[in-house]
C-alpha cells in the first residue's frame, strides 16, 4: 500500500509559505477548519487557497471537538458543513479533549450523531484521535459499527524533530484499529514554509483517489478554450467569476487585499506586472475606492498551446 507523507494546518502554524511547502516534498494536507467557538479557523481559507494554488492536495479537514452531548456533537457538525460551503473532503473528527473522556457508550452516540450529518450532507467521515485515547475511552465501548470506522491516529516515538525526509520506526506503527488510514508520528515535524513545528503524517490507501481526481481534471483543462477566472479577497475571498468585465466584489467597497487569476493560456498580458520564476506577479491594483496598492498574487498557469 503506497504511503502519503502528510501534514495539517491550523492557525497555530501562522502564515504558511505553500510555495516554499511544496518545494520542499510535501504533497497531501489536511486542514483544520473549526475553532471552539465553532468559527472557522483562521487560517483555514489562507490555507486552502495555498494548497490550491501550489497543487498540494486536500485530503481532509479536522474539527477538535469540544461535544459532550449528542446536541453539541450535530451543532458541530452542521457548522462544518456550512464553512466547508459545498466542498467535499474527508471530516475527521478529532476526539482528544478533556470533555471527552468518560463519557462511557455516551461516546458511541455522539460519534454517530456527528458522522450522520457529515455523510448526509455528501463528505466522507473519520476519525482522529490519539492511541491511548482510543484504547481507553472509545474501544471499550464501541459496537462493530464503530471499530470498522476510518481512523487516524496519532502516536509518538520522542520529541525529536523531524523533517519529510525522516522515516517513522515502523514499530511504533499502532496497528489498534481495523482500518488505520492515517498515522501521526510525530508534532515536531519540521518542513521549509512553516516556522515552528508542524504535524507529520502517514496517510495509506484512501487517499490515492485524491490524486486520481486532481491529474484527470489538469488533463481534461489542458484542452479548453482561453479563459481568464478570477476570485477577490477583501474580509473573505469571493466566488471566483469567469470572462467578466466587473470583478467579483464590485458591490462592496471593502479594499482588495488579494487576487487570484488562473487562465488557460500561456501568456497573460497585463500592464505593470512582473511574473517571477517562483509564480508570483507584482501589479499595481485601482480599487473601487480609488486607493492602490501593490499586490502579491499567486498565479495558477495551465497551458493551451
């Protein structure tokens, strides 16, 4: 079974290089997308866009979940489902916290609770959660139903750091659960992008269709007509729009803060732009309120030619 190297992101890991990520090996994160507050994570929008822009695949986001009951375990749910607005991934849900243990088969019924909104509203759902965790207050618990759920689980050898290039000890592998789909080896990965630590995972198996997607869709693009799509980023980013004379936040007067254009040709003629070998184009940007600014914009180029 092929192995993904994989990391995840949260607000915790500040504002990531993606471009600097994907240069150094990485190829498969997963996002958190929920804080305790149920809003989403800060970073999660910055983070999702920046795997987009670079090609590091998307196999998932995680929700810590703070859901004692059954009714704060579907509130949860219904909010992820409403951040992630229409996008499909795998939702692990990431059972670790204080809250969370003793709550003997009351566990089950909140695990459940959550799943069904997940899968009812089209995502994929798993679990994350820690080894001892696991076997001390889900496993006791749990019917057949629920040890034959998708799980990733974390387990550390030591505290060393470790970069992409640093192999887990196979032993330390924790083969507790009958489909293990992700194992996290350590939390002081260390990867070119991200200042501070980061998680380190291996992903098996579930996520080779994530890859299957992405390479038919860069296929099936290569052939389209030239097109210019672009999004807008004010206080959110805005619904991307496509051969438009208008931008996508001509009713607001919030300033641009960012933008992100793809096209499917290989030249984009704009004035006052410098496009850099790493991606990157410098242009001077008028705003509906008639304030410029510079912009540093990440450009996805797919060729028609």
């Amino acid at each position: 079974m092929e192995k993904i190297k994989c990391g995840d992101f949260a607000k915790w890991n500040g504002d990531v290089d993606w471009n600097k990520v994907k240069a150094a090996g990485l190829t498969h994160a997963v996002l958190k997308v929920i804080n305790k507050q149920l809003e989403p994570d800060e970073q999660f929008e910055n983070n999702w866009r920046g795997c987009q822009l670079t090609g590091v695949h998307i196999c998932g986001v995680y929700n810590y979940v703070y859901t004692p009951t059954v009714e704060k375990a579907i509130e949860a749910a219904k909010k992820v489902i409403e951040i992630l607005d229409g996008r499909k991934v795998t939702v692990y849900m990431d059972i670790e916290d204080v809250v969370m243990r003793y709550l003997e088969s009351g566990i089950i019924d909140i695990i459940k609770a959550y799943k069904q909104v997940i899968e009812e509203a089209g995502c994929t759902f798993a679990i994350y959660t820690g080894m001892s965790f696991f076997g001390s207050y889900i496993k006791p618990y749990a019917d057949e139903e629920v040890l034959n759920y998708n799980y990733w689980i974390a387990r550390y050898k030591d505290y060393e750091p470790m970069t992409l290039a640093d192999e887990p000890e196979e032993s330390r592998k924790p083969l507790v659960v009958n489909n293990l789909v992700g194992w996290q080896y350590t939390s002081v990965g260390r990867i070119d992008g991200v200042s501070g630590n980061v998680d380190l995972s291996e992903f098996y198996g579930m996520h080779d269709d994530c890859d299957a997607d992405n390479n038919t869709e860069q296929e099936e693009n290569n052939n389209n007509p030239v097109n210019i799509t672009y999004a807008a980023y004010t206080d959110k980013w805005w619904d991307e729009v496509t051969n438009r004379d208008d931008w996508a936040v001509s009713a607001t007067t919030q300033l641009l803060k960012g933008l992100l254009l793809e096209w499917t040709e290989e030249v984009l003629s704009i004035e006052h732009t410098q496009l850099t070998a790493t991606g990157f184009l410098m242009l001077q940007v008028t705003t509906l309120t008639t304030q410029t600014m510079d912009l540093r914009v990440i450009l996805l180029m797919q060729s028609t030619l």
